[in-house]
C-alpha cells in the first residue's frame, strides 16, 4: 500500500504537505525527541521540499504505544514505512540516536533499492562502529533528568514541570537503551555521501568519533564542526539549514 504524499501517518508526520515537492527531506529525532522538533527545518523548506519526520512510538500522541528499545527492530519498522512513499531524491537527517537510525534505516533501504536517500546529515553522533560504555538507561529516575540536563536538550520549564517530565522519562530510558546497545558493524557501508556535524564541546561525540563517520560511506565524505555542545544545531540553525540545502541540492 503507498502513502500519498500529503499525508501523515503514525509514524510520518508532514507539517506542511508539500505534494509536488520534487525532493525529500526525511527527519529523525535524537534520544526522547519526536517528529515536532522538526517543525521549524519543516516550515524552512517547505513547499519546495516535502519534509518527513519521524515519530517513533511511545511519545507525545503515541504515548501509550511501548518504546522500541531495539535499533535494528526499530529501523525495520521506519523502512516499512518509507518505502511505500513516493521515489523522489531524499536526503535524510539525524540527530544524535536519529543519525544512527537514518544510517540503518538508510542501509537498508539501499539494499531494497527502494528510497534510498543519496545524503544521509549524521549530527551529533560518533560514527556507527565507534564504542562507548554508556548505561543512562540503567539510572534512576534523578539520574536519567540529570543527563538530560548535561545535554542541555530539554527547555527549563520542561524540567520544572515534573507531570510532563514523568511522561517524558520512559520515552528518554528506553531510547537511551536502545541507542546504547546498540553495536554498528565496522563494515557497512553507505553507497551515498554522508556530511557528519558535530559540536566542538559536546560531552557525547569528540571531533575523532565524528570523523569515524568516514568510514561508513562508500560516496563523498565531509564533516564540519561547529562551537557548542550536543545539541549546537539550535545555536547554529542557519548554518544547519545550510547544510541541508546544499545537500537538497546536489
């Protein structure tokens, strides 16, 4: 069955339906985000573009829905989802866990060779076969808040409204779970580019974990770094939507 392409679905989320865009931007949140985070790079490129973005399960409206706390399951599903939307040029996005699902998601989609995008934007995240000893998803409930706080990726009045912040805190444990046990294979390979962000002070991914995106593309690599921390890309927004744009264009 496909989806048209002015429709939003569980999982696909169109802020601005863009049906006759010729080009695809396709969108994954980091770690306990959703599909809204997008909505400003939504309004940027639209009508021009038709902007995806995802939104996983367990959060927001799909609050009741279980979190999927496997990526390569999780991955699946996205997959099931994009290749019933119309063949149009895609560039997909990430941030931070969203990179490394665009990367699986886009793998396997190559391998389908369907939808495949020719761009996959990895921002905020060492690359795929980099390791870390990492178990937030194992704290308790003070410890999980404190690195949100680290992260600086929750407004203050989010923080300080603990109803809302209780119904955030299984979305954040089980995606934390999920990106941190994950393991990438040290030999797959995208066949399109890969442009790899990152912030010069972010406590989850150093300048070298970022350049190890480099060995997950068969195609043209690049990174660029900006000053900040993990989330830099709301200090540097335009220069993002640079990025974006000169890899929509290509």
């Amino acid at each position: 069955m496909s989806t048209a392409d002015d429709v939003s679905t569980a999982w696909i989320r169109r802020y601005h339906p863009a049906a006759r865009a010729g080009r695809r931007l396709v969108c994954f949140p980091h770690a306990g985000g959703s599909a809204s985070f997008f909505l400003p790079t939504s309004a940027k490129f639209s009508p021009d573009t038709d902007v995806v973005a995802i939104q996983y399960p367990g959060r927001q409206d799909r609050l009741r829905e279980p979190c999927i706390t496997d990526i390569g399951l999780l991955a699946d599903r996205i997959v099931d989802e994009l290749i019933a939307l119309s063949e149009k040029p895609t560039v997909f996005f990430g941030h931070s866990m969203g990179s490394v699902i665009g990367f699986e998601v886009a793998s396997r989609l190559e391998r389908k060779g369907v939808n495949a995008p020719h761009t996959l934007i990895a921002s905020g995240r060492r690359g795929p076969s980099t390791q870390r000893d990492e178990s937030v998803h194992r704290r308790d409930d003070d410890g999980i808040i404190a690195e949100i706080k680290l992260l600086n990726g929750t407004d203050a009045g989010v923080l300080g409204d603990e109803e809302i912040l209780r119904m955030s805190l299984p979305a954040l444990r089980g995606d934390h779970r999920a990106i941190e046990t994950y393991r990438g294979d040290p030999e797959q390979r995208l066949r399109g580019s890969i442009i790899a962000l990152t912030g010069d002070a972010d406590p989850k991914t150093t300048v070298e974990e970022a350049e190890a995106w480099r060995r997950h593309t068969e195609g043209h690599f690049r990174i660029r770094v900006f000053a900040g921390g993990h989330f830099f890309l709301t200090r540097h927004q335009q220069a993002v939507n640079e990025e974006i744009a000169q890899a929509l264009g290509a």
